[in-house]
C-alpha cells in the first residue's frame, strides 16, 4: 500500500512538473482495495478494472519503473508508451479501460472463458460508482448470472463520479444490491482486512460455481478525479481531511499491527524508507529512459502477420508494421 | 446418379451470380462417382465453414441472438447447436451492448469467439466495443493483448426491410486500424474467408448479405476442402477484361457481371475486381488492372461520401496507376437517403445493371 501510495503522490509531482502528460487518474485513498483484492486471489485469477488503474497494474505483477515509464510515454514502459496511463496491462490484468464502463462486458467475458476452460479461475470485473450506472453493466449482471459465470463485480465507491456525488447520479445508492438477483455484500473498502476476507468470501462462492458475486468496497480518493481536477469544487476541503485522519487505509493497518504487537514503528519506518528509494530509483529512471522510436509508430496493428506497410500523415510516409 | 442429377437440377435453376467462363465439371453417374464440383448457397457454404472451424479448434464458439435453438435468425448456424450444445453455440439476450464486450473479453482470455450480429445494423449499439476494446487493444498493449474475435452477420440492404435496418457499415469499420474488414460475395468467398477469419489472430468483421444467402454458387473440390482459405487482403479478378475495370464488393459483384455480359456484346471487355477484403484493401490488384483498362468504376451499396469507391479513387490518385486513367475514376454507390420502403424508391437507391453499363459507356465515351 505505501508503495503504490507514494508512486501516486510521485506521479502527481511529474504530472506537475509537466513530464506527465493527458489523463492521469490517481488512486491514493483507495490503497486498501487494491492490495486487498490481491491478498485474496491468485496470480492465475483475472482482473480488469477502468482507468484508475496505476494501482493494479503494481498488484498485478508491473514494476513502480515500467509504471512510471508508462506514464511518462517511455519506451521503458510498461506499454512501450504506447498506451499510457489508462492502458496499462500484465499477465492476467487486462487493464485499463478508458470507456466508462466497458470493462465490464470484457470481464464477464473473461470470466466466460474461465469456466469454458475449467480451470477454476475467476475474473474480478471493477469499476466505479460513476460506471455503475451504464446499461451495458446490467445486461452484463443479466447474462453472469443467466449464465453462472465466475465473475465478482466489485463498485469501487469512492462517492463521486468524476465531480457527481453519488446522491446526485443514483437513484440507489446501494451499489450492492444493483445486481438485483445477484448476491452483493458491501465492505468497508478502507480496511485492507475487510476487503480479503470479503473477497475470499466472493472468491469461494465463484469458484464453487454459484455464479457470479457483487461487492461496493466503500472507499476514498484524496485526489480529484483526475490532475485536471482539483477535486475541492463538489466536496470540502473538511471532508477530504476527516478521511485523512480517521480512514486511511495504511494508517489503519499501520494502528492494528502496532496495537496488537504485529509490528514495531520502526520496522514500519524502514519500509517507508525503503519505498521511498524505490521510488526515487522509477522516477530517475522513468524522467531519463528515452521516447520510443517513430519507427515503433507503426507496430502492434495486427498480431501474426507478415511486416506490412502503415501509412503516416501523409502519402510519403510510411511506417512499417511488425506485431 | 440421383447426386448427380440433383446437381445438374440446381445448376439450371441459379442465376447468373455463379460467374461467368466457370464450366461446371460433372463426371458421368455411370461409374457412380459424385461430381468434382458442387452448388453451394452462401448460407450452406457459411454453415460448413462454421462447422468445420467449430470442430477443429475447442476454442472456437459461436454466440448471438437466436443462434442455438432457432438455428439461427437466417438460418447460418442450422444444426450447429444440436452437434456442438450450450458450450459451443451461445444464446444471448438481446444485449448487443453487453454480449459483443463478454465475447472480445473472452478472445482476450484466450477463447476464439464468433460473435453474430443479428444484422450490423445493431453493432452500432456495441460499436464502442468493436472499436476500442477489439480493435485498439493490441496497440495499446504493445502487443501484449491479442484478440481473436470475429464479428459476423448481414450488412447493408435487404429487401423492403427500411431505413434502420438497411445501412452498410463497410466504411464505418474499414475507416478503422487495428480491425481487419472483410466483404464475401460468393460461396467460396464466404466460407474461405470465414475459415480464415477464425483462424487469424485479430478482431476480424465479416460483413454478409442477407440477399445473398440463398444463392447457389459452384463450389470446386478445391474449395470444399476443409483447409481452404481464402486469403484476407487479397482481391480476386472474377473477369478478365482490357477496357473498363469494375471495383466492388459483396452482391455489386454480381451486378457487375451482369453489366459485363450486357457490355460484352457491344464489344466492351469489363474487368470485375471482387475486393473481397475491404481492410487491409489490395490497393495494388486495382493499380494493375486500371495500368491495363485505364478506366475505373467502383461500385458498392454503400452511402457515397466517405465510402469504400471514395477511398479507392483517393489511393489510385496516390499512386501510379493515377497516370493511366484515361477519364476521371467514378464511383456507384447507393443513394445518398435513407433507404425507402417502396420497392421502387428501394431499387432506385442501389446501383442497379443499368446504372452500371451507363456509367461504363459515360466513362469509355461511347
């Protein structure tokens, strides 16, 4: 958490500094989902999630630097510095969506291929309160269930979409009980415990062939919606500080550990420290790595075809194409 | 001999669709032999490929509305459902939306899912899906996220069945990298690009036409061979000519060599060019026979601005065939409304035969 946590709080400085670019969407406050969600799966589960999703491309397996990289459009990245900050993606991490919504067909649909391969995965399909209002989310809870598919559909509810709170832009609130026949639970999405053992739970009942699950991890982003948002218009500078002190997921885990003896502070100190460097060590790495060459233009159009010929701004320019 | 005879029946009854200069080849029922080549409609030519690529690979699997039980709305996926059950053959909801994102997420897990779309006029509900999940992905993974999903069903128009249910969609995805866009016209068209369109590796639109589905062509043994492909990105020339090339796709094809028997009598040669794919399009195919005839027509069902003919007559001016254009390119398209109910305002909103050789004798000045 404190590494994901400190790799947002260093993207929003690159971002400031302008070595970012575009849609930088960050996930601080939210830590406890993430991590949560991973402690309770295994690497050969599958996960996809919408544009928020510097978080899960770490989870899922992507090194801070070729994060970083991504972000700051390097061919170091973990996409080349093809995709960017919304097109981020690992083995069993299908990304990194920019459509509000359209993750989630594409997870039932992994989840469909779980159950066709008989492997006993399963797919968590994420997206947030904003999202949860799509249609094409509830044709996607009709066909999961018609069809039992391993699928658990997690609403990250960290209260507003974009700059709508969620009183404004749903009729229910009750991001949970939206899948209707669906069975849902709602968990307190900053307590990094309560997301696992949720998530085991849900994870159980996939896996036994029940169909698919709902779960609203009630959470919080410090950020606005993105670094074009200063994220104070639709909520108080108040609100954003009672979260900070009473709800932060690391420090919540932080208190338990200390409190029940699990930990000292200063054993918690040098892991500070040591994220501290290793983040130091991605952002030098991602500021100095270079951009990706023109000739990387043109690849990556089709997969397994011959070399073919990409045509650029205009008739004289061709790129050539190799997949 | 009763195979025999039922192939010579089918032979009589087809049109002039099945291509001019073929010669059927039928071996005499005396030594009890059934016939090198055969008729296929378009629907069974589909039905086979389908078949075929169902049983060769597991990973392979159709879904859609109505496709199971019903047998499929135009009946492409008869008796697919009864061989290959709940598993292999998928009904959905009528969730265009939702289903077209479950079958790309599905191709990104690995599985090889054909998805069918009633018609393509209701891709447009789940185009976002089409385009920015399929299409754009592998880019934006570099390369780490293939998706080998093919998207089918009739394009165009039909007959009588109105305006929102009668657009072509062959520019709208053509326009779009990361998508492969082909167009068959004939049964050997439909299942060889069908079989290579499950096989390839990329998101993969195949635009049909319901009209045609019920017309029979000759299949040779060659074609009927379960590792026929044919090849996306390729043209094929269905008539040799020297004074006029004709460009087009799907059921144009056939019109243009009804124009081409017409114009043969008053001594004009027509070159027909089937594109077959329209992305990536076989630019070069045309380049070379407008070098030879030194006049080009497209013709397509299409809406004029932005089309497919808007596009090739762009590329030709791009390239060196441009010098060898005796008369400006010209483009047949459909009218540019939304398609009429009536039937003659619906046949007048397609180019027709004699639209055809108009433009033929406007272009060679006679």
């Amino acid at each position: 958490m404190q590494t994901i946590r400190r790799m947002e709080l260093k993207s929003d400085q690159l971002y400031k500094q302008k070595i970012i670019r575009g849609f930088c969407h960050l996930y601080d406050g939210q830590e406890a989902c993430c991590v949560g969600l991973e402690a309770a799966i295994n690497p050969t589960d599958h996960l996809i999630t919408a544009y928020r999703a510097h978080g899960y491309a770490y989870t899922r397996g992507t090194a801070v630097r070729e994060i970083l990289a991504e972000l700051t459009g390097r061919k170091g990245g973990c996409a080349k510095g093809k995709g960017g900050s919304m097109h981020m993606y690992a083995h069993n991490f299908y990304g990194g969506n920019g459509i509000v919504g359209a993750q989630v067909p594409l997870g039932a649909g992994i989840a469909l291929a779980c159950k066709y391969f008989g492997k006993d995965e399963i797919c968590l399909t994420l997206y947030g309160d904003g999202a949860a209002n799509q249609g094409q989310i509830f044709e996607t809870y009709n066909m999961a269930a018609l069809w039992k598919l391993p699928c658990i559909f997690i609403c990250e509810n960290n209260r507003y979409g974009m700059g709508t709170s969620v009183e404004r832009a749903a009729a229910s609130t009750d991001y949970y009980k939206r899948g209707d026949y669906i069975p849902g639970i709602r968990v307190d999405g900053m307590d990094i415990l309560c997301v696992r053992e949720a998530t085991k739970f849900a994870a159980e009942h996939c896996r036994s062939g029940k169909g698919p699950m709902l779960m609203e991890l009630q959470t919080y982003r410090y950020h606005g919606h993105s670094m074009s948002d200063p994220g104070i218009s639709y909520r108080t500078r108040e609100e954003i500080q009672e979260v900070r002190s009473k709800s932060d997921p690391i420090t919540l885990l932080k208190d338990r550990m200390v409190n029940n003896s699990l930990s000292s502070v200063e054993e918690l100190k040098e892991i500070d420290v040591e994220v501290r460097k290793e983040i130091e060590e991605a952002a030098q790495f991602a500021t100095t790595d270079p951009e990706p060459p023109l000739e990387e233009l043109g690849n990556h159009i089709y997969k397994n075809e011959p070399p073919f010929e990409v045509r650029g701004p205009s008739q004289w320019i061709k790129y050539k194409s190799v997949g | 001999m009763a195979a025999a005879a039922g192939a010579l029946r089918r032979l009589v009854r087809c049109g002039p669709q099945q291509g001019l200069g073929r010669r059927l080849q039928l071996r005499s029922g005396i030594h009890g032999s059934a016939p090198a080549a055969v008729q296929v409609t378009v629907r069974d030519a589909l039905n086979q490929a389908l078949d075929e690529e169902l049983e060769r690979d597991e990973r392979v699997f159709l879904l859609g509305e109505e496709v199971a039980q019903y047998d499929g709305a135009y009946k492409i996926s008869r008796g697919l459902w009864k061989k290959y059950g709940d598993k292999r053959i998928i009904d959905t909801p009528i969730s265009e939306m939702g289903f077209t994102g479950i079958a790309v997420g599905a191709a990104m897990a690995g599985l090889r899912p054909i998805c069918e779309f009633m018609t393509f006029n209701f891709s447009m509900q789940a185009i976002d899906q089409v385009i920015n999940s399929a299409g754009k992905t592998l880019y934006m993974s570099a390369g780490m996220v293939p998706v080998p999903v093919v998207f089918r069903g009739p394009n165009g128009a039909s007959a009588g069945v109105g305006a929102q249910h009668s657009q072509c969609f062959a520019a709208w995805y053509g326009h779009c990298p990361g998508l492969k866009v082909v167009s068959p016209w004939s049964s050997e068209d439909a299942k060889g690009l069908l079989k290579a369109s499950v096989r390839d590796d990329n998101p993969v639109v195949m635009l049909e036409n319901e009209l045609m589905y019920g017309v029979p062509f000759e299949m040779s043994e060659e074609v009927q061979s379960k590792d026929f492909l044919v090849p996306i990105g390729k043209a094929k020339i269905e008539r040799q000519g020297t004074h006029v090339t004709l460009v087009s796709h799907s059921r144009s094809v056939g019109h243009c060599l009804e124009a081409a028997a017409v114009l043969v009598k008053e001594g004009v040669e027509c070159e027909v060019i089937n594109l077959r794919t329209i992305r990536p399009m076989d630019v070069e195919s045309i380049e070379a026979s407008v070098v030879k005839t030194n006049h080009l027509i497209t013709v397509e069902g299409g809406w004029p601005q932005f089309g497919v003919g808007a596009e090739i007559c762009a590329r030709i001016m791009e390239g060196p065939a441009f010098n060898y254009l005796d008369a400006p390119a010209v483009r047949l398209t459909g009218a540019d409304v939304p398609m009429p109910y009536a039937k003659i305002l619906e046949e007048n909103c397609l180019p027709q035969v004699k639209d055809i050789i108009f433009a033929v004798k406007k272009v060679l000045n006679i």
